[in-house]
C-alpha cells in the first residue's frame, strides 16, 4: 500500500503518522514513513531549519523533485509506504504546488489521505513550534486551499483512487481510524452524525453522545465531526461581547489559549460555510450515517436542524441511513422516510451491524 498523506503546517503531521507506523507494526503491518520536509533538510544541509522555502523556486523545485525519485524508488520494493507531504504551499513566493503529477503518477499511490484539525488546535501549535505569522482567517483559508488541492491532485492522477479527509482529533482514537481505512477493507466506513452546539451547555447529554462516539468507533471506521470541533468559537465570541470584553480564553492541546473577538469573528461565516461542506464530503465518502438523537432533560428529542440535513443529505446520496432515537415520543416522518433502521439505543445498533456483518472483528 501506498498512501499519500497531506496536510497543511499546524497539523504535526510527522509525529501523527508516526504513531500510526507504530500500531500498523503492532498489528503486523510494517510501514516505511517518507517525511518529505525531514528528506529535503537531509539532502540540502547548508539550508537552516525553516528556511527551506525562503530559497530561489527553481531550486526548491529541483530539491523536490530528488527526494521524490528517491521515494519512487523505495515504494517498489516496501510493502507499506506512508508519504508525508504537502500538496500546497503559501508562502512569501504565494500560493504554488508541493508536488509535481508526473511524479505522482509514477508514484501511483493507492489512497491520498487528507488529515486536518480544528483552528485553535493548529494556532497553539504554530505558537509553540513554528515562527510563522498567521491569523485565524489564514490557518481556516489554508486548510480548505489544502483540501481541494488534495483531492484535485489525486482526481488528476487517478480519478479512481481513494481519497479521504480525515481529521486527527483525539489521537487514540484516530490513529486506529487511519489504520482501519489503509488496512480494513472490510469494515464498514460511517460518518457519525449528533448535535452540537443545540446541547453545548448540557455535560450530561455531552457525555452520552460520546458514549455512543467510543462505542461505534471499537467496531467501525468512523468520519466524526466531533474530532474537529470549533463551532463553539462563534459562541463564545457572543457571550464575550455581551460581557463586555474584547478577547476570550479557549483550552487547546493541554493548555489555555487567549483568542481576540475581532479575529474570531472576521472567521465566523468560514467556519459555518466549511463544517456544512466538510460534514457533506464527510458523509459522502461514507458507506452509511448513524444518527445518535439523545434525549434532553424535560424529555424531549434532541435533534437539530443540522442532524436534520445530514439526514436528508445522506438519504439522497443513497446511503444507508441509521438513527438511534432514546427520546420517549416518536421520530417525525422526516425521520422515518429517510430512516434505513431506527434503533432505541447504541447497542443495539452495534447488535445489528454484527448480525449484517459490518464489523471485522480481525483488527
């Protein structure tokens, strides 16, 4: 197998994929990790580390082009090859290209793999490691740049090969995602579908939804949109504005995180706009949805317009379709007539798809 990974700067990609590596070779699966950055700063010693883009483009372009022979060359004889890569840069040169497609196609990979994370999460990260000036609005403009380069890339060297977006949230949970998509060709794939921002403030509802979350992620491959969680962003520039203030604080990565109103809110409408086109693709590069409508504290469902769509979206894409309905009164028709199967609890949607034999059980 041969996966190309790619994924903008803040993401830590290289440290990621090295733990896949690692479980891909507890399960059996040895894995050879291409860091294409790692491969030019080897071959070009007199560049300093970060600098690599500041030198002349025709050179950089001839820099990557021997790391990517060299990478050609070892996929013919590595079982598992893992290619760590960009698809884009923007950089002081603007936006250009990371890879070449004559290249790609001798490459011939078998999957490309888009891996993003949410924005707070990657501005914590340039703050720490990288000397990089951004803004929010660059690092959520640049992650979209990155994601349709990707797919544009792998469409315009085979359109039949796989490619997925998938975002690292929390990395135990991930990192085994990554390994069931590369090597589980048999587990169904099913995007995760809840509410969000409708139950933001009810931990007890929270708690059960990622419940349903863990559960469904031990027996299949699951796209959750819960790993890129920032619609709460906008929200709390709102309560931060209504108390007068001009910034907030967030927790990201272990630590706390100071955001400016301003900034949070030139990103609002971006933030809207790409979770209803991510979570689309999320669902179409699924075999099916699973629907958890929990239940609110007077009794009521909790479902949200956004569920609602996701739905409809699925239903209409020809996906099966699954709801998990705990609440006492019954799912509207709208649910219903888009509904494959409409279970009362988690479990027995899991009873189910064993009895269908959606599960690999050999991973």
């Amino acid at each position: 197998m041969i996966i190309v990974v790619t994924g903008m700067v803040g993401v830590d990609k290289k440290n990621y994929l090295q733990k896949v590596c690692k479980y891909a070779a507890d399960k059996g699966k040895e894995t050879l990790l291409c860091n294409v950055g790692d491969m030019m700063y080897a071959e070009a010693p007199d560049i300093s580390p970060g600098k690599i883009l500041d030198i002349p483009m025709k050179r950089l372009s001839s820099l990557r082009r021997s790391i990517f022979k060299d990478i050609i060359t070892k996929a013919t004889d590595t079982p598992n090859l893992i290619v760590n890569t960009h698809a884009t840069f923007r950089w002081r040169h603007g936006l250009f290209p990371a890879v070449d497609f004559d290249q790609m196609r001798q490459l011939n990979a078998d999957m490309y793999i888009n891996l993003i994370d949410g924005v707070v999460a990657m501005h914590t990260r340039l703050l720490n490691e990288h000397s990089i000036e951004h803004t929010l609005k660059d690092l959520i403009v640049w992650r979209e740049e990155e994601i349709i380069s990707t797919e544009m890339l792998c469409k315009g060297v085979n359109e039949n090969t796989p490619f997925y977006c998938l975002a690292r949230g929390a990395e135990a949970g991930t990192v085994e995602t990554f390994y069931k998509l590369v090597f589980d060709g048999q587990s169904k794939k099913a995007y995760l579908s809840f509410p969000m921002t409708h139950v933001a403030d009810m931990e007890n509802v929270k708690k059960e939804i990622d419940k349903f979350r863990q559960l469904m992620k031990q027996f299949l491959i699951c796209f959750d949109p819960g790993d890129l969680e920032e619609s709460y962003l906008p929200h709390y520039a709102q309560q931060a504005a209504n108390n007068g203030l001009d910034s907030f604080e967030v927790t990201a990565l272990g630590q706390t995180i100071r955001l400016e109103l301003n900034e949070v809110r030139q990103i609002e409408r971006d933030i809207n706009r790409q979770i209803y086109a991510r979570d689309f693709m999320l669902i179409d590069q699924s075999d099916m949805i699973i629907s958890f409508i929990p239940t609110l504290p007077d009794g009521r469902a909790a479902i949200s317009s956004g569920v609602e769509r996701e739905l409809q979206h699925a239903h209409e894409a020809a996906k099966e379709v699954y709801v998990i309905w705990t609440a006492k009164q019954n799912p509207s028709v709208f649910v219903t007539q888009t509904a494959t199967k409409v279970f009362g609890n988690p479990n027995e949607a899991v009873k189910f798809f064993k009895k269908k034999e959606y599960i690999n059980y050999s991973n």
